[in-house]
C-alpha cells in the first residue's frame, strides 16, 4: 500500500480520532473510507451532471425520474 502525506485542521483530526476510538478502527481506515466516499460522490455528481441534458430532452426532469 502506498503512503500519502497531508496536513489536516486541528479540528478536523479531532473527529478523526474521535470516531477511530467510536469505532475501534484506525485513523488511517477512517480518512481512507472517508476518502472513497468523496471519490465516489464527486463521480457521481460529475456523471449526473453530464446526463442531464440527455434526460430532459427525453422527458425527465427530476432525480426522482431517474434515481
């Protein structure tokens, strides 16, 4: 596995820690699944975005039409 380095807010590592100890998992496992979870949501959004118009021009124009 790979090592990546970055500074974080104080506050910010607070919550880390503080749901590594809620969990019992590491820090490490923490911001990595933290990490997927923005990957995939960034995907999605970009994805969504770019099938919009092909949705409206076939007639659905809210989420709910879709998702």
């Amino acid at each position: 596995m790979a090592r990546l380095t970055f500074a974080i807010d104080d506050a910010l590592l607070r919550q880390v820690v503080r749901l590594a100890k809620l969990t019992g998992c590491s820090k490490s496992e923490i911001v990595r699944n933290a990490l997927r979870s923005e990957l995939r949501l960034q995907t999605f959004r970009k994805l969504r975005q770019s099938a919009l118009p092909q949705a409206a021009a076939k007639g659905y124009v809210f989420d709910e039409d879709v998702f």
